[in-house]
C-alpha cells in the first residue's frame, strides 16, 4: 500500500468528520500529495491556480432517511491559469488518482472556487443527477 493510500485509508472512511479531504497534485509527470484537511472551504484554497488537482472529500449526508452517512466523492480541477500542456498531463494522470482515491460514491469536476460548496457538491452528487 502506497502513503498515498494510507493517507486516504486514515482520512477518508466510515469514522471521518464531514469535510475531511486528501489532495493530490500532478508534478513533474507523478501524482503527489499535496495535503490533507477537515473543510469544504479549505479545500476550496487548497486548489492551485495553475496545477491538476484530484481529492477524494469525504460528506455526511442523509441518505434514505439514514442520517450521518458518509460519501467519499472523487473530485477533479484543473485551475484557471493552468497551462495546456499541464492540463494533459493532469488527463493522463486522472485514471491513477481515480485508484488512488478509493473507494468514492460518485465523481465532480469542479469548474470554479466561487460555486464551490457543500450544499452545491451534494447537489450536483445526489440521486438522479446523474
């Protein structure tokens, strides 16, 4: 087992908070971790501005009238001064981080910091989105 899939195995499961997330990073053509945290919103900055990132972040939500359940969901963002060619590398690299960070619910590509929320994630995840 990786420290990558370490990291996610301590971070992301049944027992974590709401919010918690590992982050990978595309560099130098290898995925690497660039950080782990317990927040939507510090998430949300963790983000580079010009890289690939993928995190795995883990919601509770109700689900069938079950409260408290968590949902691990693999997200993807390629940040606005991204350059192209980094951007292909971060393609090449998405069915990797998608081992990686595992297991998840459901995947999101996040286009904007700006929309970038609980109650917006769990709305572009839930049943019949999809």
């Amino acid at each position: 087992m990786s420290n990558i899939q370490q990291t996610v195995a301590k971070t992301c499961n049944a027992q974590s908070a709401n919010g918690a997330w590992v982050l990978l990073n595309v560099a130098n053509g290898s995925l690497v971790l660039k950080g782990t945290g317990t927040s939507v919103t510090a998430l949300q900055s963790a983000f580079g501005e010009d890289e690939c990132n993928y995190a795995l972040l883990t919601l509770r939500t109700t689900l069938q009238g079950i409260p408290d359940q968590p949902r691990n969901i693999f997200l993807s963002w390629k940040g606005p001064s991204t350059s192209a060619m980094t951007k292909v590398k971060g393609n090449q690299k998405a069915q990797e981080a998608l081992n990686l960070l595992s297991p998840n619910h459901g995947q999101l590509e996040v286009l904007k910091r700006a929309n970038f929320t609980e109650r917006v994630i769990l709305e572009k995840w839930g049943a019949g989105t999809g």
